[in-house]
C-alpha cells in the first residue's frame, strides 16, 4: 500500500510539474507576445493612406464578391425566375460600372471639387438614402395582386413625394447650393452671371422659399416633363392606356 501511495505521489508530482512548466510557458509566451504587439503598436509603420474613391471602389468590389459568392448567387442564373436573372446580372453590372467610374483618378477629382466638404457629401447621401427607402418601403406595400397595374405609379409617386420632402430640408441643402455656387457657379456649363451668384450667396429666407418651391413645382411637373408636352400630361403608367 505504501508502495502504491508513493507511486502515485510521484506520479501526481509529476503530472503538476508538467502543468506547472506548461503554464509558465504559456505566461511566457503571452509577455513576450504582449511586448512585441505592444512595441508595434507604439511605433507602427507610417502608410499612406489610399484615396478615398479606391477605398469605395476595393469596398463595392468586395460586395460583388460577397454578393457573388453567398448563398444567392443562384439569382444571377435562375432556373426558376427569369426575372431574378436579368436583376441580379443588373445589379452585378452597375457595381462594374460604379467601380469602373471610380477607379478613374480624373472623374473622382471632378467629383470631390463639385461637393468638397464631407459633410455635404455625408448630408446629400443621407437624403438620397432617405429617398431610396421610402421609394423601396412603396414597392413592398404593393399587394401582390396589384403590383403590375400599380406598382410602378405607387413608386413614382413615392419618389416624388420624398423628394419634395428633402426639398423642405433648406436648412441642409441650401447652404451646399451657396457653397457649389461660389465655386463653380461662373464656370461652364452652368456659367452664372456675378449678379446670380450674388443672390444665391446672399439668399434671404423669401429667397430660399421661392427656391423651394420651384424645386417642388419641378418635381410635380414630372421633373419638367409636363411643362413641356403641356399641363394635362398623365403621369407615367405601369399598363398602357
């Protein structure tokens, strides 16, 4: 018995020398680890950052992928939906397109003069996302049953009404139109004379209304297409008449 007690002593001496020579091993490895992170950290290398538009590009590119890739790719070649075909090809394109147009270091210069300001840029986007949702919820409200008569003029609509609800917003879009004006107002093709460019910068707030609605008269006017054909113009249609 004392034999066996022994034997397992030393045996359970061994297996916590073992364990105990693991784990400081293993604290070892985490300092060095940490000192090593942590020099880097301190002093990291100096990289240039990537412009801005290669960024959104390597970003859009990287959802085609993901979009490519993931289990819906069956969309781009249905079996069963020949519409989920051409969508998604459409959708697969307009990224090539977008990502094309960005890679262009000429047109992305032209691009970041017009809106300079990151937050005009931030502000625009938040309405034409605004925009786009509500344009999106209209669609899916659409009854089934009702989508091919009415889908399209409910989404035309929507479009409509959101974008004259943007419009209203004068307190963000305006100041972004005195800004565009003051720098690009008397270059072609929009060549301002010095006296428009001086109500725009200083618009009054009857100014600044009167601008809003003509904007909103525009959009109501099918974006001037009513003005053109004449005033009983239909809107468009989903079914022909």
């Amino acid at each position: 018995m004392r034999e066996s007690s022994s034997k397992i002593k030393i045996s359970t001496y061994y297996i916590m020398k073992i364990k105990r020579n693991q784990v400081i091993i293993a604290v070892v490895v985490a300092i060095v680890g940490f000192l090593l992170v942590n020099r880097f950290m301190q002093k990291p290398k100096a990289i240039p950052a990537a412009p801005a538009a290669l960024v959104v590009a390597a970003d859009l590119k990287d959802m085609k992928y993901q979009i490519l890739n993931s289990s819906k790719t069956e969309m781009y070649r249905s079996g069963d939906s020949t519409a989920h075909t051409i969508a998604g090809t459409i959708l697969e394109q307009a990224i090539d397109i977008i990502v094309a147009v960005l890679e262009q270091p000429e047109v992305v210069k032209i691009g970041n003069t017009l809106i300079a300001s990151k937050d005009d840029a931030d502000n625009v986007a938040t309405m034409i996302e605004e925009v786009g949702k509500d344009v999106a919820s209209a669609i899916k409200d659409t009854p089934a049953d009702k989508f091919e008569k009415d889908g399209l003029k409910n989404a035309y609509t929507t479009l409509q009404s959101s974008l004259k609800d943007e419009v209203d917003k004068t307190d963000i879009w305006f100041p972004i139109l005195q800004r565009f004006a003051a720098a690009h107002g008397g270059k072609p093709p929009i060549s301002m004379n010095q006296s428009e460019r001086d109500r725009i910068k200083n618009a009054s707030p009857s100014d600044k209304n009167e601008a809003r609605n003509a904007m909103k008269e525009f959009i109501d006017a099918d974006f001037g297409r009513s003005s053109r054909s004449g005033p009983n113009r239909a809107p468009p249609s989903a079914s022909p008449t």
